[in-house]
C-alpha cells in the first residue's frame, strides 16, 4: 500500500506522552550497571495465543555456553522493561478487512505490550528483569515503534504501477527478444553468416558463444510466461490463513550504526498497517541499540555449525518461538519495503495456502543508484533475473531450482523451526532453500517489491560475488553444484571472445548461420537482462522518460564491462577462495 496514496487510511496516531525522553543511543553490550528496569505489567489478557494443539511442537529455548542455574543467567524467557518510556494507551485502527480470516490470535489491544510477543509473554523470574533469573536483557520487553510517528516516510516506492506494468510484460519481453535477435542475425551481421556451410573451423572456438544458451533459454521462458500479480490471483471471497505475527527483520552486525538507524526509521511506521506486523532489527553483541527494537544475539550463544548471520538468525528463532501461524521476512541492512509490498506480503500469507515460503522481487535502486554507472548496471542483471528465473522458479515450478536470496526471504515458523539456520555455509540462504525443498515445503513469488543498493567499489563487487559462487559450489547437492559449472562456463565464454578477435584475421572462414542465429539470441537475451533492470528500477524511481531513453544505449555499453567484471568475480573464487564471510561495505 503506497504511502502516497490518496485513498490510504493511517488510523489515529498515538498520542505522544510527555513522559517520552529519548535518551542519547548507545551501542554497549549487556549487561549494563547504568540501567534500572521497572517492573514490566501484568501480562495483557487481549492477546489470545492459540490453542496448545496449534502450536508447532515443543518450543525450544536457545542455548548458551557455561549457562547455569544461578540468578544472573537468561532463562528463556525474556522481558524487560525500559522505565523511562511510558506506553500510550489505545488501539491503531486496522488497515485491511480481517473478517475473512481464520485467526483468532491476532493481537486486540494494539499496544506496545501486547506486541512485543514473545519477549511481553515470557515469565518473569527474581530480582530485576534484565538482572535476574527469567529476564533477558537481550530482547526489548516492549514495540518501540508505536512510541513516535516520522514525519517523513523513506520507504516509497512505486510498486502498483511496477507491478502492473509486469504483469502485461511478458508480451512486450517476446517481441523485443526475437526482434532484436532477427535484426542481429538478418541485418547487422548479414556480411558474417553464410548459408552454404554447416561447419568450418572457426566453429571450434566459437562454441564458447553457446555456453551460456542453458541459462538466458532458461531466462527467455521467465520472461516470456505471464508474471502473475494479485490482479489475477487472490479473490477477497477465499478464505483467509491464519496469521498471528509477521515480524520483518532487518539483519545486521550492528557496527554501522548510520545504517542501522536509516532501517529502522524507513520501517517503524508499518506497525501501524496491521496488528500482526512487527518491526524488529537483528545485531550482534556488544551493538545494542536502545528505544528501537533490537534484538541482541549474545556472544555466549554457540551453534554447531553456523556463524554470523545465520547463527544470529538461529538464536532469533529459538528467542522468538515461533509456531505455524507466525511468518519472518528476513532483511538485509540495506533494505527497504514499502507500505505497497508489505500488504502484498499479507496477502501471500492469506491466500497461498500451499506455500509456506517465498520472495519477490529485489531492485538496487534505494541508495546511491546511478552514482556509480558501472555498478548500477552490474546489478541490473540481478533484477533480470528476478523478473526471468526466478519467476519461473517461484510462479510456475513452486520449487526452489535455482536458489533463493538472503533478502526478501518470506517464510513460515513451521519451516524456520524444521530446517532451522544451524547450517554452516557461506550461502545459507541457498542452502536452506535446498532443505525446503528436501522436506517437501513448496514456494511462491511474493507481488511486492524491496529495494536495496548495489556495493560500492570493485573489491566489494568482487567479493560479494566469490561468496556466491565458492559457497553454492560447497553445497553438497547437484543442483548447486551444476549451476555452479553453468557459472564457472561464463569464463569459457569470455576468453573464446577474446580469441576470437585476432584469429578473425587469420581465418576468413564465414560463420553458419544456425550458428549465429543461436548466438544472437543468447547474446540479445543476456543483453535484455541489463536493459529491462534498468528499465524497471528507472519506472519505480518514476526517473524522467526522456533520462530512461539516454540509459538504455549507456547500459548496453556498460554491460560489456559489467560482464567482465562477473567473469573476474569467478576467477578470483577458483584462485582465491574466500576462508570465512566477507561483509562488503555499502
């Protein structure tokens, strides 16, 4: 839902209560002597939590290296306080009709105590909560976010008309693909082709241009299928899912704390959209964050397997105790959902009954878009392949063939609590979209859009991009394993270009033009890829259509370069291997 719409309903804001200071923000580690907590109320009875029978199994409590039985340890049951905010009073008006849906746990009295879940519901122990037994100081014990309402909204976006837009797409994808690859095969490169021959010896090194045909065939189908939109897919009649919390986490170290601020401020405000909506932010100790949500992963927590995010994500799920009726979508530190996109989350949730995850589609053009020109276009292709692959993955297959992202990442407690995020991989997103699918859970393309930034220097790029092709390479499944080798062919492909130029002079030979006619739709297929990211994210950033037309030749320029760069990305993988998680600087 657009925040810029003019037919949108916000509800009554709350009242701002005198008792509110915001002290200066800190970024220490627990425990901290300067804070007294308060006595947290009595539990809210508004909060009906669903029957036993309807929980997902025993809840699990998270683990801590040398935890013991004495007062001064976390129990795992978190609750805390902060005595110096004292919460309004009232509830905030609903923004979307629920008499469809099947939940009779959604949260009544819509206040900052009734939506801190887990951490609110948690038993208190003795002493001071934050300080004895049964609190955990880790956990906020209340929502800051409804404490304060921004006077400006940095999450907009223009994801009705984008989404819109795609859901007619399809036609256009066709007609520019093969008119492009019948003006390449029939008009420029007329003088190249010959039609007397099948083969020559220029063939032998020009098969490096067919690699690549597996993948942008694979695109061309994505592009070419209907992308399905809410237009054609969810009817107000049907009967809604229940859902008890969506919590939308934003996952990050911690140490950058302009970046941890910028997430918080765009989404605090989407609270207010519906009562089963949290907004929480994810660190690692010691960077704690005070008057938001923030949720502290300790040092002491250990896993067997997983590091930095994943075990952060790990201890959140043990904290958070999740059940069939609650639902993550996971953030990356730089993202940022829209109003719009947040009730098509919703609205996946409700209607598609027989996914319990999914993701939608990721644009890189929130910050710093078009500073860097080579950047920008380089991730372009990311959206390309949103818009083709994982389309098909997500809207036709149900079925995570070829992966998923770390953002955008929709999924269910049930599926949160079965593969869990003990993992141990460099990608564990891609890992645990292999372990959905090895215990039978189906996906779905989520309509709605998140927008992030694409990295900011070379060494950056390069890294992010190593992480990517060394850790899907790791998995032990084929299906990694193989795209892994499609992606390792684009070096093939690469050099046999370069070869190409001074053997050109040495044979004369023609080349057949089934030959080239493959080669022209591989090549104008990956072009397109660049020119629709592009063109897209322009659409949504509602950039000038005279600016749009100029980009679209710069891009076709730039993405030579671009693929230069991604061929270096993979060398520098196979040479260099990255030992542990590189976080790149944005």
């Amino acid at each position: 839902m657009a925040s810029s719409s003019q037919s949108q309903e916000w509800g009554t804001p709350p009242p701002q209560h005198p008792a509110y200071a915001r002290p200066p923000m800190q970024q220490q580690g627990y425990p901290r002597e300067d804070i007294q907590y308060a006595q947290p109320p009595p539990q809210s009875q508004a909060y009906r939590a669903g029957p036993p029978q309807q929980m997902m199994g025993q809840r699990q409590q998270p683990q801590y290296a040398g935890q013991g039985s004495s007062s001064g340890h976390y129990d795992g049951h978190p609750q805390q306080m902060n005595p110096r905010i004292q919460p309004p009073q009232g509830a905030y008006q609903n923004q979307w009709d629920d008499s469809a849906s099947e939940s009779d746990g959604t949260v009544v009295e819509d206040t900052p105590e009734s939506r801190a879940g887990p951490a609110f519901r948690g038993q208190s122990g003795a002493g001071k909560p934050g300080h004895g037994a049964g609190a955990n100081p880790n956990v906020p014990g209340m929502s800051y976010a409804l404490l304060e309402e921004s006077s400006e909204r940095t999450n907009k976006g223009n994801t009705k008309f984008v989404m819109a837009f795609l859901a007619e797409a399809w036609i256009m994808h066709m007609i520019v693909i093969l008119g492009m690859t019948y003006v390449f095969t029939f008009v420029i490169w007329d003088f190249s082709y010959t039609d007397t021959e099948m083969w020559n010896i220029t063939c032998y090194w020009k098969l490096g241009w067919l690699l690549p045909i597996p993948y942008t065939l694979i695109c061309f189908f994505g592009l070419a299928l209907p992308f399905r939109t809410p237009k054609f897919i969810y009817d107000s009649d049907m009967p809604k899912r229940r859902v008890d919390n969506l919590y939308i986490l934003t996952v990050t170290k911690g140490d950058n704390r302009d970046a941890v601020y910028r997430s918080w401020n765009a989404h605090k405000h989407l609270e207010r959209l519906h009562p089963c909506v949290r907004v929480h932010v994810l660190t690692d100790e010691p960077y704690f964050f005070e008057n938001i949500n923030c949720y502290t992963c300790p040092k002491s927590f250990t896993t067997a397997n997983s590091k930095y995010k994943a075990r952060a994500l790990e201890w959140y799920r043990q904290t958070m105790r999740y059940t069939e009726h609650d639902w993550v979508l996971h953030l990356d530190e730089e993202s940022v959902i829209d109003d719009e996109s947040v009730k098509r989350v919703l609205e996946f949730i409700w209607y598609e009954r027989e996914c319990t995850w999914g993701q939608g589609v990721i644009m890189y053009n929130q910050y710093h878009y078009w500073n860097n020109w080579i950047f920008t276009v380089a991730d372009a292709i990311r959206v390309g392949d949103d818009l083709s692959r994982f389309h098909l993955q997500y809207t036709y297959f149900r079925r995570p063939i070829f992966g998923a992202h770390g953002s955008f990442l929709l999924s269910n407690g049930v599926v949160e609590n079965s593969i869990t995020w003990d993992l141990g991989s460099l990608t564990e997103d891609f890992q645990f979209a292999v372990h959905a699918w090895e215990m039978g859970y189906k996906c779905g393309k989520v309509p709605g859009i998140i927008r992030e930034q694409s990295p900011l220097d070379l060494i950056g790029f390069l890294k992010q991009r190593r992480r990517w092709y060394v850790g899907i390479r790791r998995l032990p499944a084929f299906l990694p394993k193989l795209w892994s080798f499609f992606w390792t062919l684009g070096i093939v492909c690469l050099y046999c270009t370069i070869a190409s130029i001074p053997l050109g002079f040495v044979y004369k030979d023609l080349t057949p033009r089934w030959f080239g006619l493959l080669k022209d739709f591989s090549f104008c297929v990956f072009v397109y890829l660049y020119l629709i990211g592009i063109f897209v994210q322009d659409m949504d950033k509602k950039v000038n259509p005279l600016l749009i037309l100029f980009r679209i030749p710069v891009t076709f320029l730039l993405q030579f370069i671009a693929g230069i760069m991604e061929a270096m990305a993979v060398m520098y993988g196979i040479i260099f291997p990255p030992a542990d998680f590189d976080v790149i600087k944005k």
